[in-house]
C-alpha cells in the first residue's frame, strides 16, 4: 500500500513538475514575444538618431586620362564643368581644348562607403567613358545651368549669338540639339561670366559688368520676343525662371523686379547679403550675409504678387563661406560644401546644420543624384556615399511648428506624398496626436454617461432577473469586431449625421439629463409598474425614454437650424450657414462610433466595481437614514471610484490605439486643429495607411515606427498610471 501511495505521489508530483514547467515556458515565451517587438518598434525608430555621415567613394578621370595613367592623371586641357541626369543614366559635361564632351559615369550599383583610413590611401580611379564629342571653335563660350533644367547648355557664339542646346538620349545614341537663339549686345557678349536659369520653356541669362546687371528674358518657343534689362548698382543677383523673377541685392537692400522690370518687393536687410543659392524648387532660397547669418527665403503669394519673406525664426550661424549646396530631391537633406572644403548636412526644412567633417575636396559644383553627391571639380568627379540619412530628421521637424514652401506662416504638417521632384516633405507627426487624443477624449465623452449609466442601473437598481440578461449582453458587445463597428458607422451613421449634425449632438447632450432624470424617478416609476405589470417592464420604460429624446431631437432639426441660423439656412441650401453643417462631420461621427466600441469596456469594469461593493456598507447607509440615491451617490460610487477612475482610463488606452473605427470613419486628413467640426488622422490609422507604402530604407518608414513607439509608451503609461491610481485610491478609501 505505501509502495503505491508512493507511485502515485511521485506520478503526481512529476505531472506536476512538468506542467509548472510547460506553463514557464510559455510565460517566458510570452515575454520574450513582447520585449521582441518593443525591440522591433525601436530599433526601426533609432535610425532617426543617427548622424547623417558622407565619405568618399569613388574618383571619377575621362577615359584619356585613365588611359595615359591609371594611378596619377596627367595635365590635360580637359575641365569637368556640370552634371545631368538622362534616361540612361547620369552624365558629366566637360569642355576639351574647345570641344563639348559628353561622358557618361560608368558607376556601381551601390556606392561604397570608405573609412577615413582608406580615403587617405585611395589612388584608383574609375574612368568616365566618352559617349559624345560636339566640335566648336575656340571663341565659342559654354554657359551651363545654375538652377532649373540642367539638360540645357548655352553657348555664346563669336558672332554674339546665345545658342541653346538640349542634350537627349534617344535610345541608340545622343543628340545635342539646337533648341532656341536670341542675339546678344555686343558690347557685353564676351568674355563676361554668365548666368544660366531654364524652367519650361523659359530662359533667363544674366552678366554682371562691375555693378551693372544685363539680363535676357525669352521663351525658347519664341526667341523673337525675347527682351532686355539693364540694372544698375548690383553687387549680387538671383535669375528665377520658374516664376519670371530676378532678386538683385546692393548692400543691404533687396529688391525683386518682374520680366517688365516692374518692382515687385524691396526690402531692408539686417546686413548686406554675400551668397545666395536658390532652392531646386525655385520656391525658396538660402542667403549668408556679412553677420554670418544663414537664412532661408520663401516665396509666398501676398495680393497676386509672389514675393520673398525671410524666415528669421530659424536662423543658423556660419563662419565660413559657402562653396555649394547639393539638394536631395528624395527628401529634405541637402550636403553644404564650404570654402575650407569642409562640409555639413543640411535639413532644408528647418535650416538645421549638423554633421560636420571634412574630407579635403574643393566642390565649386555639386549635385545629388540617389545614394551620392556627386563633386564636379576641374579635372576630375568625386564620388561621395551617403549614410545614415534619415538622421537628417530633427526633433523640431517632428514637433515644431516649420515654415514649408507655399505656405504663408510655420504650421504643423504631415503630408508625404509628392508629385514633382524637390518636394518638401512634411513629416510633423503633432497632427496625427492631436487627432489620436481628439477622438479619444471625444469618446470619452459619449462612452463615460453610456457605461457609467448602464453600469449603476444593472448593478444597483435593476432587478436581478434584468440585471443576469443585460449584462451578459452588454459585455457581449465587446466582442464586436471593430471593422464591423467602423462599417455601420460609415455606412449609416455618416449620412444621418451629415443630415442632423445639430440633432446629434443636442441628443448626445441631452442623452445624460435624461438618464440621470430617469434614475432620480427610479423609485417611484419602478414600484408603480411592479405593482401593475411586473418588475420586468422597467426596460421598456427606459427604452421608451430614450425613444421619446431621440424623437424630440431629430424630428426638430429644422427647428434647431432656424433658431442658431435664421431663415437663410432653411431658404437657401448654398448659404454659408448651411455649409457650416454640411461638412467636415467625421469627428463627431468617430466620437460616436468609437464611444460605442469603447463603452462594454468601461461597462464591465464599472459595473463589477459598484456591484462588488459589501451590502454591509448599503445596509449601514440605510440605518443611518440615507435614501437610495444618496447611497449610491456618497457610498457606493465613492467606494468603488478607484475601479471606476480606472476602468475609465483602460477605456481611454484602448480608443487610443483603435486603429479600423478611426480609419473607416474620418476622413483621415492630417489636421492639427481641435475644432470637432473638422477632420483628424489618429497615429494608428496613419501606420495602417502608410506603413505598406513607405520605403524600408527612407525616414518616412522609421518615422512610421517611431509613432508606434510613442503610441506604445503612452498606452503604457495609461495602462500603468490606472492600476496605479487604482491602488492607492483603494488604500485610502479602505483607512477612510
């Protein structure tokens, strides 16, 4: 007997061990699944914090010069002078002797990132090969781009005759075509320093003689009607194509003219501008002047005229000139090559500089094309790799109000869709929490009277009979999908709220009074019915009531808008009063939809709490001589308040991070702006619409992750700050 009381304790014992076993497992299972994806949300997120790094990784030589040496390039009268993009690839433009050369970058697939130990002990060059050769004499005078179109080259021709040409690549071979001419004054066509700028179809070419500027202004599809301007006392000025404009800068005043050589603005400088470099958008630009004050200039539309303003808000030190600046048309860096051939990175957005290194290359030239920045020097192309990138991301482009192109005045924006190249991308994720904490709070307000309602009446006045029916069913709403929530509320709750926003919100107004009304008659309406037809018929009564309040709100829409808008709303449809309560309702719309979703949550909670409150404490209430509302309202609300506070805030986190209802409901526009009449875009619809479409490799993507990071932390700490708060309320209702 004691041999098989032994087994069976030791079976027992081992089944015992190994269950306990099985279920730490998979508790350690569950927490490592949990601390992985904390791990995946961050370290996707810590890209941003990156310093955005650039190393040289190629050296580019023409392929005679390649062919006379491979390790030390031989004089040559060869000059690299531009670069361009084509179908086929990128090409660099070169003067030899007195031809146009044409080579094209034979480069790898991915640039290579060298440490500063091999830049120093870098000699190879890879060699640029030779695709077209375009014959002209010696007094011919090449004149590239310096902003708009770098497809185009001018050439001046010793009969002063500007020449302009666009190199195409067709498919099978290259074509430098003769696309437009206009004739030149010949006291000025030669032997001057020209200035290039093409958007469209319109050219502009500028000379500045000492302090007199000559300027021709034509479209290439009619050069005869180009025209001429002369300015005088110009120490600096800026051609904008795009908007037919010319910036001229004398000392400290700036002055902007039209092709009609009509002032269009003229402003007093702080101090006398030394360098100005226009943005690729032709839409903004960047001043240094003698301060060492760093500026960006954006155009904006002030009564019909597109002028510049200054944005002295974000303002950076320098110390030293300006070389060139290459911009990335795939997001908001640009590269900063200064004179003491040192360089920084450069948020164009906020006009932030950071970065800083220096790798000894002089870049009087510069471009950005993908992955590399590409330095064009006199006889030779530098190749530099780009990493860390979406470090360009700064605190302040997240979450501080930035001055964006077009825009009359610094808001917050998140739009990071584009349709053209050099497009600023807007990547200010406050819209998208003002829109998650809007339509929480907004949820709040519908779910706390609905659940707190249900929840005292199931639990302290309904009979228990009512009460082992409704609850399941409320808490049988809970495991209502979300979608399916999302889809009603689109689907039908849209259209009645486009139709009887006024009505709408008087009900969800009302809504309490009329519950708080009912249960202050609780008493006496309850004994009367079960006195005549049974206890069971209180749901009728209140479902009666609530009947009666929506009727009353609904059915005198037309009554609410005559009395807020007077007759004109009701008599013209197209008014403005009218309009007012025709769009932008899907804030209210989610409110509702997501208070519904939330409401079993808080229920359940809730009513547990005031249930569970000991019948010891009602009935001592009662001796005291208390009623039945003052019970409820100064015992068993304030013993179970810690439970309700937090059942409250749980309910909070989850319309927080509610991802379908937001989705399907709002018209997901970004908008930083609390005015419940207009649209929101939460973070975690924002994940779900973007996240699929983001580049793995960009700051958008790791900008994706780090809302979900922050989505994280603030659930995290709702979540904790009411089991918290739970607590300690609990402690000190217990010794109170």
């Amino acid at each position: 007997m004691n041999n098989q009381q032994r087994e069976f304790n030791q079976e027992r014992f081992r089944k015992d061990w190994i269950a306990r076993q099985v279920v730490t497992v998979f508790g350690w299972l569950v927490l490592a699944t949990f601390l992985l994806i904390i791990w995946h949300i961050f370290s996707n997120a810590f890209p941003l914090f990156k310093t955005p790094q650039a190393a040289l990784s190629e050296t580019y030589i023409s392929d005679t010069q390649a062919t006379s040496s491979r390790s030390a390039p031989q004089e040559t009268t060869l000059s690299f002078h531009s670069m361009l993009e084509l179908s086929n690839g990128y090409h660099t433009l070169a003067v030899d002797s007195c031809d146009l050369v044409v080579y094209a970058n034979a480069r790898q697939a991915t640039p290579t990132f060298l440490s500063a130990a091999r830049i120093a002990e870098a000699t190879a060059y890879r060699s640029l090969q030779e695709v077209k050769r375009v014959p002209f004499s010696c007094q011919h005078q090449f004149v590239f781009p310096s902003s708009g179109n770098f497809d185009y080259t001018g050439v001046i021709t010793p009969s002063g005759l500007f020449e302009l040409y666009k190199l195409r690549y067709t498919g099978s071979a290259y074509e430098f075509t003769l696309e437009s001419s206009i004739a030149l004054r010949k006291e000025h066509a030669f032997g001057k320093v020209f200035s290039l700028s093409i958007s469209n179809n319109y050219v502009m070419l500028g000379s500045l003689d000492k302090t007199q500027l000559h300027t021709y202004w034509f479209d290439k599809l009619h050069p005869e009607r180009f025209e001429y301007r002369a300015f005088d006392n110009v120490q600096h000025f800026q051609l904008i194509s795009r908007s037919r404009q010319l910036v001229t800068i004398n000392e400290n005043v700036w002055t902007l003219y039209d092709k009609d050589k009509q002032q269009l603005d003229l402003q007093i400088l702080r101090a006398p501008i030394q360098q100005l470099i226009m943005a690729p958008s032709q839409r903004a630009m960047f001043t240094l002047n003698s301060k060492g004050e760093f500026t960006k200039w954006l155009m904006q539309n002030q009564g019909g005229k597109f002028v510049f303003t200054e944005n002295v808000s974000d303002v950076a030190e320098l110390d030293k000139r300006i070389a060139s600046i290459a911009f990335d048309s795939n997001s908001n860096a640009a590269l900063v090559f200064f004179e003491d051939r040192s360089h920084a990175f450069l948020n164009r957005v906020t006009n932030q500089l950071f970065g800083e290194q220096n790798l000894g290359v002089n870049a009087d030239t510069s471009y950005w094309f993908n992955e590399s920045v590409y330095v064009v020097v006199s006889d030779r192309v530098y190749e530099l790799a780009i990493r860390d990138l979406q470090g360009i991301t700064t605190a302040k482009s997240l979450f501080a109000e930035v001055w964006y192109e077009g825009h009359a005045s610094p808001e917050f924006v998140w739009q990071t869709s584009s349709a053209t190249a050099h497009y600023e991308t807007k990547m200010s994720i406050v819209p998208l929490i003002i829109g998650s904490l809007k339509a929480s709070f907004l949820a709040l307000f519908v779910a706390i009277p609905l659940a707190l309602g249900a929840a005292v009446y199931t639990s302290f006045f309904a009979d228990p009979k009512i009460r082992h029916y409704i609850k399941p069913a409320i808490e049988m709403l809970e495991a209502v999908p979300s979608v399916v929530i999302g889809f009603i509320a689109a689907v039908w709750l849209v259209p009645i709220a486009e139709e009887f926003l006024l009505s709408v919100i008087l009900f969800l107004i009302l809504l309490p009074i009329a519950l708080v009304s009912s249960a202050m008659l609780h008493t006496k309406i309850s004994n009367l019915i079960k006195d005549r037809v049974g206890q069971q018929w209180e749901l009728a009564f209140i479902a009666s009531g609530v009947i009666l309040l929506g009727l009353f709100c609904f059915s005198l829409s037309d009554v609410w808008r005559l009395l807020l808008f007077g007759t004109e709303a009701l008599a013209e449809s197209g008014s403005n009063s009218a309009q007012v309560l025709n769009i932008s309702k899907t804030t209210i719309v989610v409110a509702i939809a997501l208070g519904v979703a939330i409401s079993p949550s808080i229920y359940s909670l809730a009513e547990d709490a005031l249930f569970e409150v000991p019948d010891s404490i009602k009935q001592a209430s009662y001796a005291l001589g208390a009623t039945k509302l003052q019970t409820l309202r100064n015992v068993i609300i304030a013993v179970a308040f810690p439970s309700i506070l937090s059942a409250i805030m749980l309910g909070f986190g989850r319309a927080f991070g509610e991802t379908m209802i937001v989705l399907m409901v709002t018209g997901n526009t970004a908008i930083s702006d609390w005015n419940i009449l207009e649209g929101l875009r939460s973070m975690t619809a924002n994940l779900a619409i973007e996240l699929s479409e983001a580049s793995s490799d960009s700051s958008h993507f790791n900008i994706l992750f780090l809302t979900a990071g922050i989505l994280f932390i603030f659930t995290f700490i709702v979540n904790t700050a009411a089991e918290i708060l739970r607590n300690r309320l609990r402690l000190l209702y217990n010794y109170a």
